[in-house]
C-alpha cells in the first residue's frame, strides 16, 4: 500500500510541474504580470493544474491497475 501511495503523490506532483511547466508562459502573457499578484488570480489557476493533476493521476492510477501493472 505504501508503494502505491508513493507512486501516487509521485505522479501528482509531476502532473503539477509539467502543468505550470507548459502554462506559466501563457497566463503570464494573457493577465499580465500585475494581474497575477493578485489572489484570485492565482488560486483561480493553481485550483485548475490541483484538479488535472487528480484527475490525471486517476486516470494513470486507473489504467495502471486496469493493464495489472499495479495490484492492490
């Protein structure tokens, strides 16, 4: 079980990475630097990478355990 949540939080935080990754460049140019010190802002996109994040780490999770590479 230990494995399984390791792997877990493993590929959440990659999710996460790879998500600001790929998007910082485009929120920085469509708010602008100013708009993003702004809280809303902010937790409006980092509430959006936290739900793909879980959602991809399901889905993996999910097709992972489907192929039986993981068993529990």
């Amino acid at each position: 079980m230990n494995k399984i949540l390791i792997l877990g939080i493993a590929l959440f935080l990659i999710f996460i990475f790879l998500f600001w990754l790929l998007t910082r460049g485009y929120v920085k140019k469509k708010y602008g630097t100013k708009m993003l010190n702004h809280w809303p802002t902010r937790l409006a996109y980092w509430q959006g990478a936290i739900l793909y994040s879980v959602g991809l780490t399901f889905v993996i999770m999910y097709v992972l355990r489907w192929t039986n590479v993981l068993t529990f």
